[in-house]
C-alpha cells in the first residue's frame, strides 16, 4: 500500500487548527468593543451647552517610524468633575485591525481661540 501516512505522534494539523480557533476568538471578543464605540459615537448628542470640547472628533494617526497610519476617531464625553472629560479612542489599520483606548482629561485653560488639556 503506497501513500502518504501520518507519523505516530503527529497532530494532523491540529496546531494549526488551534492557532485559526485563538485568532478568530480574539477577533471576535475586539470586535465587541468596536461595536459599542460605534455605538456611542452614533447616539451621541451633543449638548446645548457645550465648551467646544466635547463631542465627535475625527483624524488620522501616522507612525513617523514605519510610516504605518490609520482612521482615528474620538469621543469626548465631559465628566461630572468640572473641566474633566472621557477621550475614547477608536483607531484603525489596514481596514481590518482596530484599536481602542479610554483616557480621561483635564481643561486646563483657555486662549484665544483653543482649549488645552492635559492627561
């Protein structure tokens, strides 16, 4: 009998069923998070009130090292501290990968024409 047979031992591509199971798991458990920024940054309101700072921001990051950029989009929600706001970051790259992140900020003053913050 000719043909190719499996070694004693071998995983028969096991590992690498592994490997696609683990990277589709953690695709799955980041798109989460993707879906509740989109979320936010589709039901937010902005107040009638506001300083100038809060709201829906959109840009772009680029990597000075390896010339690497993406989509970068912003939520600023003011908090219940007076001059203190939530920044949730949502940035993107090569369409497929996402990352976000969640930081709060300080006013700390005003000039003409520009807020500044710190944090």
């Amino acid at each position: 009998m000719s043909g190719i047979r499996r070694s004693p031992g071998s995983t028969g591509g096991a590992g690498l069923r592994l490997a696609l199971a683990l990277a589709l798991g953690a695709w799955l458990l980041t798109s989460c998070g993707a879906i509740r920024f989109h979320r936010a940054w589709s039901s937010y309101e902005p107040p009638a009130d506001g300083t100038g700072m809060e709201g829906r921001w959109k840009g772009e990051w680029r990597s000075e090292w390896n010339g690497h950029s993406g989509g970068l989009r912003c939520l600023m929600t003011p908090q219940a501290e007076e001059g203190c706001y939530r920044a949730w970051f949502f940035s993107t790259y090569a369409s497929l990968l996402f990352f976000q992140y969640k930081t709060e900020f300080r006013l700390d003053g005003s000039g003409l024409g520009s807020l500044t913050f710190a944090g």
